[in-house]
C-alpha cells in the first residue's frame, strides 16, 4: 500500500511543488490537499492520510493549533510534518512539542522531501537541526528533569535515549550498540511508556528539555 499524504499550505505554488515531487514516488500517493489549518481535521477523517504534510504559518488555523486539533480529536491520528521556511522558528518547536512528529524545510531537496515523508510513516524521527536542539534547550525547566528523574531509565535505556536524540533510526542505534533490531525496538518502547511520550519525536524533546542530552 502507498503511503497516503495530505498537503497543507495557503501557498498553492508550495503544495503543487510538494504534489509533483511526491508523487513522482511509486510508494507514495497524494490523496488531498488544504489551503487552511481549519480544513485538516475533517480531511484527515475522510481521507485517512498516513503523514499531513503541514504548513506551520497560515491565517485561519496555524499548524500548531492545526496538530492539536488532529490529535485530540481523531482517533488513531496520522503522522504529522510541519513544513517551514525557517529551521530555527520558535513556531516549528511549537507545533514539535504540540505532537508533530519532525519538521521539514521548504527549501530541501527533493530526495530529502520523499524521504522525510518515508521515516516518519515508518515511524522514525526526523533529525533536529542545531538551531531547534538550542530552542529546546532553552525551554528545560526542573519539572522536566524531575519527570525524567521518575522515569527511572535503565542504562541501556538511557543510551537508546542518547541515540534516538542524534536521530538514529532503529537499525542505526543496533548498530551501534550491537544488538539486534527488536531489542532496540523493545527498549524504545519502554523509553516512551516510562516518560509518557507519544512517539519519539516526543520522547526527544523531554530529553532536551530535562537536560538529559545537551544541544551541543
């Protein structure tokens, strides 16, 4: 099955670009597209995109207000990427810590485009910039170290914690620890129940935030 997208952005020279270079893919299928953050929810709903391509400037419904609403009120919510101008806009760590799950310049190249949209279908993160690491640092705060504190991480966990903060797919974080894909694949699964993360973009920003990983 192809994986479904929509696109959202009131510039339709950005979504027509987005459409051509998506669907030159034969894994990938355009299946609708949004000038507005207001129209996203019902269209995720009747269309079932798999990621949401999302604008995060629009003037109705920005795309951190647009990913809230996805997530609070649809049921098994698709994956969500900001698109932006910007790499280091406090909008785009707004709508990271609103649930999107990575974030994509305007800018990037086509190859980086199609394979942005394949990581975060399959699952994965998207690498943070220098620029967005330093804004999350910015935001750390004691709850966020004590949450991670109760979170009481094993060791291996923690290093898994480590890797997935570099934006290390799970094949690569094996790799580096020599062990196989499933354990890696149970440990982040542990990682995010244990700090009550939504996925790993999630788990990312609260290792930041706590001081865990430093921006550097």
């Amino acid at each position: 099955m192809p994986i479904k997208v929509l696109l959202v952005d009131d510039e339709p020279l950005v979504r027509a670009g987005l459409r051509a270079v998506l669907e030159a893919q034969p894994d990938i299928e355009v299946v609708g597209e949004a000038a507005d953050g207001a129209a996203v929810v019902p269209l995720v709903r009747s269309l079932r995109p798999d990621v949401v391509a999302m604008d995060v400037r629009m003037p109705l419904l920005d795309g951190i207000e647009a990913t809230r609403a996805v997530l609070r009120s649809v049921d098994a919510p698709p994956k969500i990427v900001v698109v932006t101008t910007f790499e280091n806009d406090e909008y785009v760590y707004d709508a990271l810590r609103a649930g999107a799950d990575g974030f994509l310049l305007k800018r990037a190249r086509p190859a980086e485009i199609v394979h942005a949209i394949r990581l975060v279908a399959e699952g994965e993160t998207l690498l943070f910039p220098a620029a967005v690491r330093a804004l999350a640092a910015e935001y750390g705060s004691a709850p966020a170290r004590a949450a991670l504190e109760r979170a009481a991480l094993t060791d291996r966990e923690a290093d898994v914690l480590r890797l997935m903060a570099r934006g290390m797919s799970n094949a690569e974080i094996a790799a580096e620890l020599i062990v196989g894909a499933e354990t890696v694949k149970s440990h982040v699964s542990a990682v995010l129940a244990k700090l009550g993360a939504r996925d790993r973009t999630q788990a990312v920003i609260a290792a930041y935030e706590s001081g865990f990983v430093s921006p550097g």
